[in-house]
C-alpha cells in the first residue's frame, strides 16, 4: 500500500507526529516516485519523519538507525564507549553560554520531563567552528581542540534521586551527547575522528569519604570539588552518524534530542539530515526520569570544559522542546540566573529567548558573536 506523502504532511501539520506514527509500515513502503515532484511537500515530509524518530522509543536496549520514511529502528553493531569526557561547570562567569550560564528551559512545577529536542532552526553566518582550551576552575580545560571539533548537548539538571541510595549530598545528571570526535578509549590518545550520538551519566558526590567505592559499571573520577564523596561517571556505547567529522556548515541538519523512562531507558537520538540515530543506557543507573525538571540544549566545545569558537558574524537559533505530561508554557532560565550543567562553552552571546505552551511547550533562544 502506498500514500502520498502530500497526506502524510497534511496529517502531521494538523495532529503534530502521532498520526505519523500510526503507520510505520507505509511510509517504509513509499516508493521514490511519490517523494518527487513538490520539494516544499517533501521537506515538510522529512521534518514530520525527524519529528517522529526523536519520540520513537528503540525497541530494545542497544544501538540502533534508521533511514526516512521508514520509522522502524534497524538494530546496529554499537561502538564501544567512548573514552568522552565531560567537565562539570566551574561556575566562572564570562560573556559566553555555557559553564553554568546558558538559556535552559524549565518544566512547571510538578511536571518531570521525559523528552527534551533540541534543533536548530536558523543557522547564519557560519562558517567556521574550532574547539579551543581556555581558562576553567584552577586550571585550563582539556578539551579535543582543533576545527570541527565541538558537542552538541541535552543536559538534565543535577537531581537527587534513588540511585544515590542514602547519600543526601549525592546527585544524579545525565548528558546526551553527539560528538564530532572522540577518543577511542580512556587510555589512549587515539581519535575516532567520527561523529557519534552516546550517553554520558555521572553519580555526583557519592558515598561518604573520598575512598568510597562507585557503583558497578562506574568509573571512579575522583574526589568530589564541594562534597565528602566522589564523583562517578560512566559513558554507554555509541552509535555511529557518520564516518569523518560532521563539518559545522551542517549544523542546521543536526538535531538531538534525549528521554529518561522510569524502569525503561534512557536514550539520546540524533538525526542527520534523513537518517536517525539513536543509543541507550538503563534508566536505573542514574534514576534521572525521577527527578528530571530541567533541559539544557546547545553546542559547545568538544569536552573537558573547552570552548567551541565560532566565526565572526556567526548567529545561531537553538530550540529545545518539551514532552512533561503538560501543554504550560515552560520558564526560560537565562544566562542571567545559575542555569544549565555542562562546564563545555561557546563564544557566542545570547539575544533573546522566548516560550511557548501548547501540543510542543519549548523555549527558543538565539546566540551570536
């Protein structure tokens, strides 16, 4: 059976994605002819199916694709974790976003999010990214520094939840990640010089003395900066988006999104022009889905608290949508207040933000130089 796709838009511009997803096997059987002819139609097409994939939970734990219109996800061998580390924020206030200063959208009290979609709409002016080290905390960062090297990131907030057992000082946070470059292990300084969408998930403060043991599976990082614990962090494995670095004149065809289910999982799904991506962890190890009210969504520097800097005359249009049980307009914390977790940065300033309630709550802010 076939459709036109002029029917597919018509349904998902008036009852948003779900009437899409209601029939998978169709769009999978479109054949090429359908998809010619209107390019308007057919953007509008690709952009429901995007819409669509970043909903679209995997149907097991692991790592998996697909490819537009199919929205049926194709298991594929996962990459092993990356040796990816990020930095938490120092806390030192410049005239960039991020490191504890950006836009970040929050839920209306009483609401936890279970999706947050990150996009970005208008990309101008730019031309050139690199990641650089810069002054952080004591120190300098220790990011992957050179041309098209940068993250995107979806952050959760920094919340307290059952996986910290019987640590009051313990915090949970999760961070969805596509990277432009990752080292291969925690051990080598090899790089993939591959684009990939992974989970990075931290245990903040655990435990009561610096000598305390992590979890299973964790990684012990070290005292914890302010607590009596330590700090544990752990990365899933990755899925691949493309062999080579993404180059940052393709910003606008990236998008990323990352949702917490309570007894399911957690996963982090990017899409790439008419492919989707996507890679997940247990919700169990950080319980986040519990305590998730906050969603940080921008592209920073490739790790270690680095700095993504962008060419002059550069603007870029974020936005970040919500899925938290309510059609309420969401708060938009500015860089203004203590907003947003990842110690990573750009070298971009912020505009405006403005949010909007209904059938897709989001915020949307612009950043430029």
């Amino acid at each position: 059976m076939k459709f036109d796709v002029r029917t597919i838009v018509r349904c998902s511009v008036a009852a948003g994605f779900l009437c899409l997803a209601a029939f998978p096997s169709t769009l999978k059987a479109q054949s090429s002819d359908v998809l010619v002819g209107n390019s308007g139609v057919e953007a509008q097409a690709q952009q429901a199916w995007r819409e669509v994939m970043h909903h679209n939970a995997a149907p097991a734990n692991g790592c998996f694709q697909a490819e537009y219109p199919s929205t049926e996800w194709q298991k594929v061998e996962c990459r092993p974790a990356p040796g990816y580390r990020s930095a938490l924020p120092s806390r030192r206030y410049e005239d960039v976003l991020g490191n504890g200063k950006d836009y970040v959208a929050e839920a209306p009290s009483g609401h936890t999010i279970s999706t947050a979609a990150g996009t970005f709409p208008t990309v101008t002016g730019v031309t050139s990214e690199k990641t650089v080290n810069v002054p952080f905390g004591g120190g300098e960062s220790s990011g992957i520094t050179g041309k098209n090297e940068y993250t995107i990131q979806v952050n959760t907030n920094f919340a307290h939840t059952a996986a910290c057992k019987t640590y009051t000082s313990c915090l949970a946070w999760v961070q969805y990640v596509i990277s432009s470059n990752t080292p291969v292990s925690l051990s080598s300084g090899e790089l993939t010089n591959d684009t990939e969408v992974f989970i990075e998930y931290w245990l903040i403060d655990y435990g009561s003395s610096s000598s305390a043991s992590c979890p299973s599976g964790f990684l012990n990082a070290g005292a914890d900066a302010e607590g009596p614990g330590v700090d544990c962090v752990q990365n899933g494995a990755a899925t691949l988006i493309a062999t080579g670095q993404v180059p940052i004149t393709k910003l606008s065809t990236l998008a990323l999104s990352g949702s917490a289910a309570a007894g399911g999982n957690d996963s982090a799904v990017a899409t790439y022009g008419t492919k989707a991506y996507t890679a997940t962890v247990s919700d169990s190890l950080t319980d986040i889905s519990a305590g998730w009210t906050e969603a940080e969504f921008n592209i920073v520097g490739n790790a270690g608290g680095a700095r993504a800097q962008f060419n002059t005359g550069s603007s870029i249009t974020a936005k970040v949508a919500l899925t938290d049980g309510s059609t309420t307009t969401p708060t938009c914390l500015a860089p203004s207040a203590v907003a947003g977790t990842t110690g990573e940065t750009n070298n971009l300033t912020g505009k405006s933000c403005t949010a909007t309630g209904g059938s897709s709550p989001s915020i949307q802010f612009v950043e430029s130089n």
